[in-house]
C-alpha cells in the first residue's frame, strides 16, 4: 500500500500545507519555536495518526462483531527523552473510552484491538527512510497540480 503527500512551507512562521490529493490541512510550529501555533505540530501529526486508528479500529471490530457503541474517544500523551549522543526515545501512553452497554471483556477485546491498529504495527515495525533528493520540475509540476 503506498501513501503519497505533498508539502509546501508558506513564509509565515513554519507553515505548511499538506495535501494528500483528496484534503488539505495545515501544519505548523509553536509560537515558542518561531511558528504561528496555526496548525498541528508534526508531534501533533504523529500522534493523531496513531489515535485515529485505533479509535477508527475499535468501531470497525465492534460494527464488525455487531456491537453497538457510541462516541469513541481517545486520549494520547507523548514523552520524548533525549539521549547524551543525539538518540530520541518516546514515550507514548494511550487511554481510550468507548460509549454503549458493553460488557468488561468486550471492552478489553477492542482496547486489545486498539493497540493491533495498522499504525501502531506500522511505527513499531521497521522504518526505511531515505534521505532527501531535490524534488525535480516534472514532480514538482505535478504536486502544483494539486493545489500545492
């Protein structure tokens, strides 16, 4: 399965349009770190990711299994240490409530399914990440043709 997104930085504080082809949102920096505090964050980006899948997977199992539940709200929280020679670790608690007359090890079953969402599998499976190349004009003309 491949992702494709398009970013441009605006000049205003750290600014930056994130276009998937279909939506746009904003990202941005904190007033603290020179940005306008207009947008998410990418610590914001990463951890929303993470919450929305397993909020999303908790209502797909329980539509899946026949359950009837309302709101699923999550809350997440990220702690990032840095080490002596650079390293950075995180720190990620996950709390998660689910609406409707379920029973305990229902509730247990989907909180477990949670945490097996694609993105949690995905950040704690292996990352390849190149470094970055100059974007080229045949490239670049494409994402102006998204609105970028």
């Amino acid at each position: 399965m491949s992702t494709k997104i398009n970013l441009k930085n605006t000049p205003m504080g750290f600014q930056t349009i994130i276009n998937n082809g279909r939506h746009s949102i904003l990202g941005d920096e904190p007033v603290p770190s020179k940005g306008t505090d207009l947008g998410f964050s990418p610590p914001d980006l990463i951890l929303s990711s993470l919450g929305m899948c397993k909020v999303a997977t908790v209502r797909y199992i329980a539509r899946k299994k026949g359950w009837a539940i309302g709101d699923v709200e999550a809350e997440l929280e990220q702690q990032v240490k840095r080490g002596p020679a650079g390293e950075i670790s995180s720190h990620v608690t996950v709390a998660i409530r689910i609406e409707g007359d379920l029973t305990e090890e229902q509730r247990k079953e989907l909180i477990r399914e949670a945490d097996a969402c694609y993105i949690h599998r995905m950040i704690n499976g292996e990352w390849m990440i190149e470094s970055a190349t100059e974007l080229d004009s045949a490239t670049k003309t494409a994402g102006q043709n998204l609105g970028l």
